[in-house]
C-alpha cells in the first residue's frame, strides 16, 4: 500500500498575483487544503521538495502528510497540479484533506506480470490499459495494481472481472472491460500472399495501361487515310 509523505507546509495570506509571482521566485509554490468539513486553507509548500517528490512517485495520486508549520499535521490527497503552458513551472496545488474514513478516487498504473502461454506459443501480447480509475479508503491505496497474465493463450483476453484487486479497492470501469489480449501474430505466408496480391494488381494495372496505349496508336493510321 502507498504509504503518506510528509510534506512541510506554511500558512499564508490570500494574496494578489503580485504577491504570488514574488513567492515563486522566492522558491514556493502556492496551495491551498479543502474539504474535510474544514474552511479552505491557503498555504504554500517548498518547489523543489515537491519536484523530488512527484519525480520518485509511482503516479500522481499521492498521499501526503502536511507538517502545517510543526503546529498540526493534516493527512491530505494531492488533487490537481497546475502547470505554466510554456515553461511547465508548477504554479498551484490543490489537496484535498482527508482522514481514515474518507472515500478517495484515484488512477492508478496498471502493471502486467508473468509471461502468457500464448506469447510462448508466437502470440502477442497486447495491453490496452495502462491506469485505471479506483475508489478506496487512504490506507488501501496502492502504489500500482499488478495483474497477471500468464495463462493467456492465443486469442484469450483478461478483463476488469478477471483482475484480482487488492482489498478495499474497488474499479470504476464494468467488469467486461478488457484489460490485455494475446493477438495472433502474422505468419510468413500471410505477409507473402498479400505481397503477391498487391504485385499482381499493379501488373494487371500495367496491361490495362498498355492496352490503352495499343488502342490509341491503331487509330492514327486510320486517320491519316481518310484525309
């Protein structure tokens, strides 16, 4: 399970965008803790401790501990992360506050493991989700969700039914969603006998040019005699 992160935050003042820009420059990134019964608060949390943690993170769907000055620690989930569109600089974060019996949603990875029957036989595999979307209470979030393939065959397909999740976590997709499939690899002849079809359609393109060409020039003559 994904354990929380401490994360230092301090309190600070509901301020214009002048002010804001100064406290970037200054190393921070403005934020702000709702929900949780609570009034919004605003704060602002360290730049490049914030980077550090979401560049070791498994996704994006973080928990955190948030050290409000040494005061009070608030358990929080990490909502939204807002980018500058040119640069990329993190310009604002939402957490939302949380505690052990609150629901969260969150996209989770979604690892494939073990080698499928099929494959082996000359199959290949095909994994159509790579995240997916749970529900679950703070201390059953997983860092990823590992699914198993190995005994697909040729043909077969695992679907969100088949997947065995962890305890406390419940998928938001319907359970006939398809998770990965084993697909029928092209064979040798199959590649040749389409390379054979599209050279025997351009060959019969050439006669029928040529054809054309043979009927055009036999007109000629017949015109020049009757002038």
């Amino acid at each position: 399970m994904a354990k929380p992160q401490t994360l230092k935050a301090e309190e600070r003042a509901r301020t214009g965008s002048g002010v804001l820009k100064q406290m970037r420059r200054e190393g921070y990134i403005p934020s702000v803790v709702y929900g949780g019964g609570s009034e919004n608060k605003n704060v602002k949390i360290h730049a490049k401790t914030f980077r550090d943690m979401l560049n070791h993170a498994v996704s994006d769907s973080i928990l955190v501990n948030l050290d409000l000055e040494g005061s009070s620690t608030q358990m929080a989930f990490l909502q939204d992360v807002q980018h500058n569109a040119l640069t990329g600089e993190i310009m604002h974060v939402d957490f939302l506050a949380v505690n052990q019996d609150t629901s969260i949603t969150a996209n989770i990875p979604l690892e494939l493991v073990g080698d499928p029957k099929g494959v082996v036989e000359g199959g290949l595999l095909e994994q159509l989700l790579y995240t997916l979307e749970i529900s679950c209470l703070p201390k059953d979030l997983p860092e990823s969700i590992e699914v198993d393939v190995s005994d697909l065959a040729i043909s077969d397909s695992l679907n969100i039914g088949e997947v065995n999740f962890p305890e406390g976590v419940i998928p938001a997709l319907n359970e006939d969603v398809v998770v990965a499939l084993v697909a029928k690899a092209r064979t040798a002849s199959v590649e040749e006998e389409a390379e054979e079809l599209a050279e025997g359609d351009a060959a019969e393109g050439e006669a029928a040019e040529g054809a054309e060409g043979a009927a055009e020039g036999g007109d000629a003559p017949a015109a020049d005699a009757a002038e």
